[in-house]
C-alpha cells in the first residue's frame, strides 16, 4: 500500500477524536494494548472476505446486527447467550428465505466508542462532554463520568476478548437448547391483520424448521456455525494499537475485529479514517448516508480497495425510508459504471431516528420495514443485488422502537427503555422483521423463476 503505515492517518484532519487530557497515561495504556494478542485472526478475516465475495454477486447474504453500543454492564452469559440466540434465529429464517449462505456479523466484541451529532451536552445550564461509549468514557452527567479515560479503552479490549471467548464456546458446544421447539414459538405475531400468503409463509416456516428439528436434531451443521464481529473503527489509536503484520502475509491486519466500519460521520475523503482503513487488508464498511455524492463514492471505494477485490468494501446504506428513492439509485449507478466489486447492504435503522413529543429517541418499525423493502426493490430495478442487512437489536424484550405486531407504543416506550444511545429492535420485533424479508427474498425468488 502506498505511502502507508499504521499511523499515516494522524497527519490528516481527525473527526470524532477524543479529548484526553494527559497524553502520557494514553501512550502508556497505548504500548500495553499494542502487546496484547489479537481478538481475531487474518485466517478468519481472510475467510470473511471470501463469504463476502460471494455476497457481492449475490450467491450469500450478510446479516449484520447487534447493540448501536455495548455496554460492559451488557457483558454477561445471558445477554451474550441471547445476542447470538437472536442473530442465529434470524440468520435460520433469511436462510430459508433466500436460500443461500447468510454471513452473520455482530455489532459485538468492540462496539465500545460511540460517534455524536453534538459534541457537547447541556442539562439545567451545565454543559459537559457528551457521553461516547463505554471505552471512552461514563453515561452518568457528573465533570468526572465524562471525563475521557485512557483505561477505558484497556477494559474495552479485556470486555471484547472475554466476549469472543464466550462467543467461541458457545459455538463449538453447538448451542443444544436453541433447537426446543418452544423456542420457536411464533404465536406472539398477531396474524389477523395480515394477508393469506404471509400467514401461509409464517406456517410453510414454522414447519421446515420444526422439520430440520427432527430430521437433523440439531440444525444443518451447527458445528461449523461461525459469527464473525465487527464495530465501528472510531478511535484509531485503539485500531492502529492492534494492527499487524503476521507471519507468511505481507499486508497490515487490523486484529480488533473481522470487519471493522468507517461511521456516516468520519468518512470524509482527506480525513484519518477513510487514510486508516485504506492500509488494512479486512473487509471494510462504509457507511452511507444521505449527503454521499455519487463522484465521491466512487472515489472513497478507489481509495479503500484500489485492486477492486471482491469481498473487500461492504457499502452500508442508511438514508432513511422517506429519502430512499431519492438517493440510492444514483449511487448505484455511479458504482456500476465505474465497475466496481461492492457488497450492498441497507441499514434501515439510523435513518429512521425520530424524537416523541416526550423527547424518548425511537424508530418505528414500519419505516425500518419500509427502507428495507425499498432498498430490495431499487436494487432489483438497477441490476444489482441487496447483499445484506444492518440492524440495531437486542435478543431481550425491550421498549425502544415502536411497532410491528406485538411492539410498544408511544405510551409504552417507557416501560424498559435501556439504551443510552439508539433504539434497537426488541426481540419480537427482530424476528418478525426476518420473517417479513424473508418472505419478500421467498417471493422474489419465485418470481425469478417464472
Ligand atoms: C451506528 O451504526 O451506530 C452509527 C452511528 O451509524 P452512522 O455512522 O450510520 O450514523
Ligand atoms: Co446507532
């Protein structure tokens, strides 16, 4: 790579950075971080590029989901457990679906710094730094919670290693309970209200899992079930302390995830991000959102993948269910012309954020629904493939978003409203937002063979 090294990005303009107070203490947390073993490995990555690969000519389908932030408080069996419950059951249903390979990716193992649109936060007349994620710094308003501590990053890295150990064993142990069949009870889906051919679907789907329960015990091929991990790649100094050169390959891997991301926010051009993720041999996201100029998408991909390897720029699109229309297709045809290797993939959340009257942050279900639905059909008028999806969920039965058959309501938003950032999907709501994909890929695919 040319004119590059692990640190070329802190002679460019950084967005996002982070004040901390005492360069000292953050070198030395720095040199610890940088001796540390990494928490993914280049096999692994290189794996992902290949499925990823597949993605981009439309033969896999990437499900990307988790927290918008991880929490260390978040770090335990249960929810862990129930993180990959949620992404597995969903990955299953997109399986049936759309009959192809799903790569699942969660937003875990490193989602610890946050982006904001406001760097500062002012409550009864006192202003603060804003809260940026558990790596950085404390949601509590106090001068001392928002202060940014260099050791944070350090429990950062011990709270993702112990996650992706969890998460490696409860892969190799072939999660036994998922396949209870009360576990895959969908009678909280309100069908009333729906039409014939999506009940029939909802049925056909019950039984063809129910099916591979007692035909396979355990679903296909558990064994080698594989969730690889990703976050955005905010706080460069945390990324370049785990980038490396490794034995036998000749590029810079960026071992503090499979798939790291570059945020709406800084993926500016002449910025240290875009400068950063352009030396790295991972698979990189980019998000997209409604301010990309078709030129300058073009451009942003040249940098990052410059050989137009397949498999290595997954575009993740966010502009929201009104603006859609308006924006995509141009993109679109923009990469195409240029001939460029690009997975698709709509993130329908964090262009749908409204504020209540109340002031909760939420999404409603019907404009995350409704962007996805969008996305599939601009992408079947152009000739490319959706290649896969971003969601902000959680396997737990919180109160953020409203909508979908059984969700909350304004009202009822407060009821278990958790999250310090953006809302997710609940565990319902995630499901049901599959199964409504899922049918539209179905029919979509019997369309085709018509
Ligand atoms: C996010 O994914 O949590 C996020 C901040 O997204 P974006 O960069 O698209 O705004
Ligand atoms: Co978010």
């Amino acid at each position: 790579m040319k004119n590059w090294t692990p640190d070329s990005w802190k002679t460019k303009k950084i967005k996002q950075g982070f004040p901390y107070e005492d360069q000292a203490e953050l070198d030395e947390v720095l040199v610890k971080l940088k001796s540390l073993p990494p928490l993914v490995t280049s096999w692994e990555v290189e794996t992902l590029k290949k499925e990823l690969a597949m993605a981009a000519e439309g033969k896999a389908f990437l499900l990307q989901g988790g927290d918008c932030s991880e929490t260390f408080a978040g770090c335990t069996s249960a929810q862990i457990a129930s993180k990959l419950k949620i992404l597995l059951k969903m990955s299953l249903i997109l399986t049936y679906g759309c009959q192809k390979k799903i790569i699942r990716v969660g937003r875990f193992c490193g989602q610890y710094a946050k982006p904001r649109s406001k760097e500062w936060e002012t409550r009864d007349g006192v202003t603060l730094p804003a809260y940026r994620g558990n790596m950085i710094n404390h949601p509590e308003f106090s001068p001392e919670a928002r202060r940014c501590d260099p050791k944070l990053l350090l429990d950062g890295y011990w709270h993702s290693a112990m996650t992706m150990n969890f998460i490696r064993g409860l892969v190799d142990g072939g999660f036994a309970d998922m396949y209870h069949p009360e576990l895959w009870d969908l009678d909280f889906l309100d069908l009333t209200q729906q039409n014939e051919d999506y009940k029939k679907f909802i049925n056909t789907i019950s039984d063809a899992i129910r099916f591979m329960e007692i035909t396979v015990g355990r679903i296909s091929d558990l064994k080698r079930t594989t969730f690889y991990c990703s976050h955005e790649g905010l706080h460069l100094d945390y990324e370049q302390a785990q980038t490396r050169l490794v034995p036998r390959r000749p590029q810079f891997y960026d071992l503090t995830a499979h798939m790291p991301w570059i945020g709406d926010r800084t993926r500016n051009i002449d910025g240290g991000h875009v400068e950063f993720f352009r030396g790295i041999a991972n698979p990189v996201g980019m998000k997209v959102g409604p301010t990309m100029e078709p030129n300058e998408l073009v451009d942003l991909i040249k940098i990052l993948n410059p050989e137009n390897e397949p498999g290595k720029v997954v575009l993740i699109h966010r502009f929201g269910a009104n603006k859609i229309q308006d924006k995509l297709p141009q993109l679109i045809e923009a990469v195409k012309a240029a001939n460029l290797s690009v997975v698709w993939t709509c993130d329908p959340m964090h262009g749908n954020t409204i504020t209540t009257n109340a002031g909760v942050k939420t999404r409603y279900f019907e404009d995350i629904l409704g962007e996805l639905r969008l996305a599939f059909v601009i992408h079947h008028c152009e000739g490319t493939h959706l290649g896969g999806v971003h969601f902000e969920l959680t396997g737990e039965n919180v109160t953020e978003c409203i909508g979908g058959s059984c969700g909350p309501t304004e009202e009822e938003l407060g009821n278990d409203y958790q999250t310090d950032v953006d809302p997710r999907l609940n565990y319902e709501q995630s499901i049901e937002m599959c199964l409504q994909i899922a049918q539209y890929m179905n029919q979509a695919r019997s369309h085709a063979k018509e």
